[in-house]
C-alpha cells in the first residue's frame, strides 16, 4: 500500500483523475438529492427547503471522517492554505454575488449543466470563466485587502491543541444531531 501511495503522490496525472472522478461522484450525488434545481437553491435561500444544507451537512460529517481515517492510516497528509479575514470577506462577496444573481453555488452550476440546464450551462459557466478572469485581472489590487486579518494556516485541532479525533468526533456528533432535528422537524 505504501509504494502505492507513494507512487501517486508522484503521478500527477492520477490525482487529476481521482479529483476529476471524485467530482463527478459528488455532482451526481448532488443531482440525485436535488440540490441542482434551481428550485431546491432558492428555496433554501429563502429557508423554505433544507435539501441543500442537509446534502452539505452530510457530505462535511463523510468527508471529515473520511480524510481524518486516510490521515489516520497515513495516506493523505494535509496542507492547510494560510487564510485571513480578507480572503473570506472577499470570497463571500464574490460566492454571494454569484449566487444571487444566478441562484447556483459553483458546484450546483456543474451539477446543473451536466444536466442540461441552459441557465447553468450558459450563465454559470460563463460566469465562472468571467469571474475567474476578472479576478486573475484584479488580483494585483486585491493584494491589501486579502492579507487583512491573516490568521495563518490553523484548524481547529491546532487551535485547541488537541488531537485531531477529539476535534472531528464532536463535531460529526453535532452535525449529525443537527441532520435529525431538521429531518424530524420537516424542514
């Protein structure tokens, strides 16, 4: 298993295809729960339908697990990207801006288009292709703000100095929690 592994963190090509099929595994997943109609997104920004924010929540709860495991066993080894205040307020603006205007987040845009939804196919994938070209243009001006509030590569085992599993359990148990109260409520 070893040089197995050690033969793909060397392939880059491989990863690429992991990624590329892992995306399409969650895109049809999305599709299968709904999450890329148009009308399943508004509703829960009008916080009318939970679908949504149950697929995110369940995916976060597999996923944490899930690396934490192949972290555990000594698969994957992690890189956290040093973050700031400025980044998340820039790419919230820019994730909101997008989403209001075309009522799709970017994964639920290549869910959608792979449907064949022209709105998505049309405006979503345009406009990520503007935006990432408009941004890529600006970024010379962002550099100030998106270094405002830098608060390093931390996660939240390294906050709490703890291990990681004392960190990841919790968290899933609340998700979960959180996942039966909206069943059980209807939402």
């Amino acid at each position: 298993m070893d040089l197995l592994l050690k033969n793909l963190h060397a392939n880059k090509k491989a990863q690429l295809g992991l990624g590329f099929f892992a995306g399409v595994i969650f895109g049809f997943l999305l599709h299968k729960g709904g999450a890329t109609k148009y009308d399943v997104i508004i509703g829960q920004l009008l916080l009318r339908d939970f679908t949504v924010v149950k697929i995110m929540l369940s995916a976060v709860v597999v996923g944490m697990i899930g690396i934490h495991v192949m972290k555990s066993l000594g698969w994957v080894r992690f890189h956290p990207k040093v973050g700031s205040v400025g980044m998340s307020l820039l790419g919230g603006l820019v994730f909101g801006v997008g989403f209001a205007v075309l009522g799709y987040c970017p994964g639920t845009i290549a869910g959608a288009a792979a449907n064949g939804y022209l709105d998505a196919l049309v405006g979503g994938i345009l406009g990520i292709l503007i935006g990432t070209g408009l941004f890529a243009a600006l970024f010379p001006r962002f550099k100030r703000i998106l270094v405002l509030g830098r608060f390093g590569d931390i996660t939240l085992p390294k906050l709490f100095k703890a291990n990681h599993w004392f960190v990841v359990v919790p968290v899933a148990a609340l998700i979960v929690l959180l996942l039966v109260w909206l069943e059980s409520s209807g939402l």
